[in-house]
C-alpha cells in the first residue's frame, strides 16, 4: 500500500561493513518491496567505511536468519552497499528493477577518512569511524551480560560491568599481544539512554580499546579473546545472552566454542574455508578496484 503510485525506490543509507548493521536488512526488504509492486530501485553507492579489503567472521549459516543477519554473508564483508545490492540481486531477488548508481573516485582499500567524505554518524551509537572499526567484532557483546558502552560517548570503545576488574582484564589481553590494539582499564558509568541500556547508572569496570593500527587490527579476532578470557577469568558473573548472541553469531556453534575453552586460533580455523569461498564468489560483483 505504501508503493501504491509510486514510480521509483531510492535507497540512500551509509552503511558501515557489518552483517549485524540492520540498514542492509533494509535494503533487502526494500528491494523485495520494489520487486513485488513493479517499482523501479535505485541504490546510490556510498563508501564501506573500514575498507572492502577485509572480510573477517563466520558466514551465517543457513536458518539462522534474522533482522541483525538477512542473507548468507561473513561478518565483515568487503563489498560496498551499491555491490551487496547487486549480489542480493543475484542471490535473492532476480526480478528487482535495480539501478545502482556508482561513486566515482572510490577504490576498495579506502578507509573513510580516505574519501574527503565528513563523517556524519548514521545512527546514535556509531559516532565516530574508530566506532565502526570496532564493530564488526566488539557488537558481539551486545549477546552478553556486559556494557557495550551504550549511554557513554564510546559505544564499543568501552566493554565493561559491575563486577569486572579492569586492570586485570586489561593485563590478560595486552599479553596477548593482539594486531594493532591495545587496552586499558577504564572506570565508567552508562547513561540510561533507552530502557535496554545494560548497567545503566550502575559504575562498571572494564577496558577501552584503542586501534593502534587499523591496518592490522582485526575487531573479530579480538572479541573473540575478549570473550574467551572472560568465560575463563569470570565464569561466575559473566553471562552469554543465548538467543541474542547466536543471531549476532549467525550459528549455534560458536558461544559453545567459547564457552568450552576452543582456543580463538581453532575457532577462527573454522570459518577459513568459507570466507575465501566468499571471496571468490564475491570477486564478480566488484565495481571498484
């Protein structure tokens, strides 16, 4: 009823690189909005923020759909939305009408920063570009019983509870020696910013995360540490949010993974194979070199 009259869809959304960023859920609907009234859609290409170079996470696995995971793609997935469009296209929705129009300038290995582009957060808690580096992996924890940094000015730059030593989980991750990343205990207290805000007015303690070079740093990689160390140094507090974190997952197997000590170099073992098959799948959908 909402298309009734109308001649074209303009879809015009910055995305930010990750499965769980739900503006691509969007896209899809959007698409197949378009495609069942006859509408003709345009997407108007916009930059992936952290790069079309790197695809990191778990593919997510078929009946594991949901709002926060709408197709059969990794985490970090390397495509600009302009290209996701053309391969949902593809894969899901053959008879859509769809008209990309494509950036001119633009090249895979841009970061953000890179483009000229100003910064504009495409929603609350992604203010900055640092924000979406961090989270294609530290979202996770929205699937557990600790602050992702919602109700502070770092959303994902601080990880953090009540019951959390700072300083000692700080410690543990920084001897890991994590690519490009380093800790530091931080002490901070989120702001009831919507009824969902976890530990809201409650102190936590926790670490901030600080990308030293962003080249390096992997935010999958390192949550998964995160977590590790968290079901081993915490297991009396720390909590999986199970449903909630399986659909951020895209699977049923990896909060088992963690939650039995799998070491984070097996767990990532798994997805090896998957996302070079990506990779080489995607490769045809490329409009940028």
């Amino acid at each position: 009823d909402q298309l009734e009259g109308i001649d074209l869809l303009i879809y015009d959304m910055q995305d930010v690189g990750a499965r769980y960023y739900t503006y691509i859920s969007t896209l899809l609907h959007a698409m197949e909005a378009a495609s069942d009234c006859g509408v003709t859609f345009i997407v108007t290409d916009r930059p992936n923020p952290i790069t079309c170079t790197a695809v990191e996470g778990p593919v997510l696995e078929s009946g594991s759909e949901s709002f926060v995971g709408i197709h059969t793609i990794p985490v970090r997935y390397g495509l600009t939305i302009g290209e996701l469009a053309v391969l949902l296209k593809a894969e899901r929705v053959p008879s859509c009408q769809l008209n990309v129009v494509w950036m001119r300038g633009y090249k895979r290995g841009m970061w953000y920063d890179d483009t000229g582009l100003p910064w504009v957060p495409p929603s609350p808690n992604m203010p900055t570009l640092t924000t979406a580096m961090l989270y294609p992996g530290l979202c996770l924890f929205e699937g557990t019983n600790m602050s992702e940094g919602r109700g502070t000015t770092k959303p994902f730059e601080y990880i953090g509870a009540p019951w959390c030593d700072g300083e000692r989980w700080a410690e543990l991750l920084n001897n890991c020696q994590l690519p490009g990343v380093r800790f530091r205990p931080v002490v901070f207290t989120p702001a009831p910013a919507t009824e969902t805000t976890k530990h809201a007015k409650q102190t936590c303690g926790g670490v901030a995360i600080h990308i030293t070079d962003r080249t390096q740093f992997r935010p999958i990689k390192t949550a998964l540490q995160m977590l590790s160390i968290l079901t081993t140094e915490y297991r009396d507090h720390f909590e999986f949010l199970p449903a909630h974190f399986d659909r951020l997952a895209g699977n049923l197997w990896l909060r088992d993974a963690l939650s039995n000590s799998e070491s984070v170099d097996a767990i990532q073992a798994r997805w090896v194979h998957e996302l070079q098959t990506w990779r080489d799948n995607t490769t045809q959908h490329h409009a940028y070199a």
